[in-house]
C-alpha cells in the first residue's frame, strides 16, 4: 500500500521516476494503471453509496406505509383479458401525498393542474389527452390501460398486457408493502456490487483510451524535439502520468461536479505531467570533447 502511494506521487511529480520510465515494463505499468482505477472506482462507489442508501432506505419505508394506509378499503382491481374492471362501479382518486413532496412541488404541480398522484376510472378506455387533463392526476389507470405525465411534458399509454391476470385489493397491497423494505435491504448490496464493477470496467476502458491516444501524442512530441521514445515507452509513460487526471476526475464525481472524463482535459494533463517532469525542451548534456596533446608550433 505504502508503495503504491508512493507511485501515484511520483506519476505526479518526479523527475527521476520519469527518468527511469525506460527500465519499467508495459506489464507493470497496466498493473499500476488498473490498481489506479479500482481504488479510484472504490472510493467513488463508497461515497455515492453513503450518498444514496440512506435516502432509498428512507423512500422505501415512505411508500410501504402510504401503501397500506392511502389505498382505499373498498377499492378491488381485476385485471384480465387486456382490460381493469373494480368491482365498485366509481372513480378512485388518491391525492399528491405531501410526504413524498415538499410544499414547492405540490403547488408547482397544482399550479399545472395536477391534484392527485393516482386516479382509477375503468368505465372507459383511454383515447385522448383530455381524459388525464380532466383526472387531474400523474397516473391514470383506465380500462385498457395506464398512463402517466411525463416531466417534461406530455404522457406515456401502457397497454394493459392480455395475458395479466391479478386481483389487487387492500389485504394484498398490505403485503407488498411488508416485503418492500426486507427487498430493498438485498438489492442494495447487490446493486452496489454491479455498479462497482460497472464503473471499473467502464473507467478502466475510458482512461486506458485516454492514455493510449495520449501516448502517441508524447511520441510525436518527442520525436519533433529529437528525444525520440518508442511507442512502448510512450505507452507506459501515459499510463503512470494518467494518474493526475484519475484522482481529479475522482474529486469531481465525490463533489457532485460535471465535467468528470473530459478527453481534452485528460490528455492536457498526461501531456503536461510528462512534459513538467521529463524537461524535454532542454538539450541533453553533451559529453565533453577532447582536445588532444598541443602540437609545438614551428618557427618559420
């Protein structure tokens, strides 16, 4: 651990590193590179996970209990053959819950005409825009299908499936809602896991790019200033002097900052890093040159 601190520093800022970058190996420096990347990704997922659990944990347990409580004791939904029937003939509306919005959303959307979060009106099939106007609401649930507001503006219409079939009634949502929150409590971790190894892979595959488009630009620039460098030396070299734009990158995605996987920025940086640390626009010390024994000069 200690040593691979003391690499990134050096990948920063070390001129002697960088001068030794000719004895190091392409294998070492993609080992370094992915050691790079899954800490990086680590430390990213640590702190949108202690960003974001909690507030799913909190809304999870929020819409369990409006569940049991707002759905209605009479309302029983059948659906079948593609259609929604209740069994008492008359419209169901449940209004915006003012848990899961503050009071600047709830008269954003009352202002726009919205006062109910569901309405359930299956004495008709759903055939214009009119309908979920006149609803006043962000979900319909028709005869024949659901429809929902959309965000920016107008609406979504999902059939109904024909082959669905499923009774829901207040004793049933009451179990969905006790097993939500023991759900939520499993996929949390394993939706932690592939997006870990979502953002590695995805990261690793980014910078690695970065890197090697950066390369060859470090051999060309030092082929212009006649130091030329292999490509296999320039290719290790950016791997190591990615580093400066990895842990930058990290600290925007831990502030919630855009901009973070910029190619412009990112191979800026690469360039910079091995240019500050390399010197290369200075002549290499010749070696000094030997004048030989004097001759005695002849007298005319």
């Amino acid at each position: 651990m200690k040593n691979f601190v003391e690499t990134i520093k050096n990948s920063i800022w070390s001129p002697v590193f960088y001068k030794e970058m000719s004895g190091r190996s392409l294998h070492q420096a993609v080992g370094y590179f992915l050691s790079l990347v899954l800490a990086s990704t680590f430390v990213a997922v640590v702190v949108i996970s202690i960003e974001v659990v909690p507030g799913i944990l909190t809304g999870s347990r929020l819409a369990a209990d409006l569940m049991a409580t707002r759905y209605p004791a009479d309302l029983v939904v059948n659906f079948s053959n593609g259609e929604a029937s209740t069994v008492v003939d008359r419209v169901y509306a449940i209004e915006l819950p003012s848990e899961l919005y503050s009071s600047a959303e709830l008269s954003s959307l009352r202002g726009a005409g919205i006062n109910n979060f569901l309405v359930i009106d299956t004495s008709a099939n759903f055939d214009n825009q009119n309908q979920l106007e006149k609803a006043e609401t962000l979900i319909l649930l028709s005869k024949n299908s659901i429809v929902t507001k959309k965000k920016g503006g107008g609406y979504e219409v999902t059939p109904i499936v024909r082959d669905f079939r499923l009774t829901v009634d207040k004793n049933k949502v009451g179990m969905w809602s006790e097993k939500i929150l023991p759900a939520v409590r499993i996929l949390i971790p394993v939706g932690i896991t592939f997006m870990f190894l979502g953002m590695f892979m995805g990261l690793a595959l980014i910078y690695y790019i970065f890197a090697q488009i950066s390369a060859f630009v470090i051999w060309l620039v030092s082929r212009l200033w006649h130091q030329a460098i292999s490509l296999r030396q320039a290719s290790v070299t950016a791997l190591y002097a990615i580093s400066l734009s990895v842990l930058f990158d990290l600290l925007l995605i831990i502030f919630g900052l855009g901009g973070a996987l910029s190619f412009g920025r990112s191979l800026l940086v690469v360039v910079l890093v091995w240019l500050m640390n390399t010197q290369i626009w200075k002549k290499p010390n010749l070696p000094a040159v030997s004048e030989g024994p004097s001759v005695p000069m002849i007298k005319q």
